[in-house]
C-alpha cells in the first residue's frame, strides 16, 4: 500500500522531492525495498504535523506537502491543486483540499469532516458535524475535508508551538489550530475522493476500487 502511495505521489507536477517519515522499523524496510528514501523521527511526535515538521526541520524546501501513507488511491492531480492553492497565494501559510458530499450517509458521519469556506477559499471552520446547517429547507452544498495538508516551511516549523484552543479540543481537529490562532488555510477544490485505510475492512473495499482503476493490478498487498 505504501508502494502505491508513493509511485502516485511522484506523479504529481508541482513535488520536487518525496520523503517517507516514520518511526517503525518495519515502514522504513519496506519503504527502503521498493526505493522509496526514509527519514526516521522521533517517537515522541503527538502528531503527524509534528512528524513532518522534523523532517522539513532538515531541509530546504520552502512548501511541504503532508501526504498520509494510508491513501493508496490517492490522485496526483489532488496534490497539485493544493500546491497550487499556496502557489497562488503568495500569503497563505497553509492549504488543504474539499470535494462536494455526494453520500448522504457522510453528512451525519463524524469521520467525515466537513469544511465551509468563504468566498474567496478560504476555510472558515471544520467540523464533524454537518455545517452548514440549511434552515427553511434551502439548498446548500455540503464540502467534506480531504486531509491533504500544504505548508510554508516556517509556518509549519511554528505550528506546534501555537497554542490548542477550545475549538480544537472539542472537534479533535489539528487543522483549527490554525483557525484559532488567526492563520488562513486556502481550500483547493478537487473530485478526489479520500479513502484512507485503517482496517481490514477498509483495506478490501482499497483492493477493489484499486483494481477498477488500474485494470490489470490484482490488487493492494
């Protein structure tokens, strides 16, 4: 699976450089297998934010693409509209994705997080709760949050030192820290439809859905 991640990430346009970071031994042999270069980290990190903030620590890069090893499907061209989001806002510390909800079981389901942005695209909140609420019955979209995250280097070398507010702590959200401390995050529009893999389960439906896209591939091991 993490094979898949990375061979689809080093399609994207905008990444100049692809680095697995991780603290198990066990990511790093089989990153290292198929060629893949490692950094391994502290063990201590409270999150992934603080995991890439280590890395980007050690390195000259002056955007850092947060891309989470459990999205085999994930598409290129998602990652390039995130890029591109922070390309094309000179001030804008941080960017993330949104894809309009289409199953409705997702508009009550608080794993799947929700974002509403101003007109501009800016993000105004993430929730796990349906936002916005539609009174008198109107007619609103609903945008779920895809957890693809572009930083500025030194914003995010600053990140966990900013202070976890209220609104953070209610939701379990990482990305309000931001909000809460007066930062934007742009919100690139995308089709791509997050499917991270944290069970079994998860890893079947994976297996499936990779073999529709890729014909020929008898599926993710």
């Amino acid at each position: 699976m993490l094979q898949h991640v990375y061979e689809r990430a080093s399609q994207a346009r905008y990444l100049t450089n692809l680095i697995v970071a991780t603290d198990d031994a066990r990511i790093d042999v089989a990153a290292r297998a198929f060629g893949a270069p490692v950094r391994m980290t502290r063990a201590d990190h409270a999150s992934g934010t603080d995991r890439i903030a280590e890395v980007a620590s050690a390195d000259s890069a002056s955007i850092v693409v947060n891309i989470q090893g459990d999205e085999p499907l994930i598409d290129p061209a998602a990652i390039d509209a995130a890029v591109l989001a922070l390309l094309d806002d000179a001030d804008a510390p941080m960017g993330t994705l949104k894809r309009r909800i289409e199953n409705p079981d997702d508009i009550s389901n608080p794993n799947v997080v929700k974002v509403v942005t101003d007109l501009a695209g800016n993000a105004i909140y993430f929730s796990r709760y349906a936002i916005p609420y539609a009174r008198d019955a109107a007619s609103v979209a609903l945008f779920k949050h895809i957890g693809l995250y572009v930083y500025r280097r030194d914003f995010l070398l600053s990140y966990s030192d900013l202070p976890v507010g209220p609104l953070e702590r209610a939701e379990k959200l990482e990305q309000l820290r931001a909000l809460e401390n007066g930062y934007r995050i742009r919100v690139a529009a995308t089709e791509y439809d997050s499917l991270g893999v944290d069970t079994p389960e998860d890893l079947e439906r994976a297996s499936r859905l990779f073999e529709v896209a890729v014909p020929g591939v008898e599926g993710v091991h």
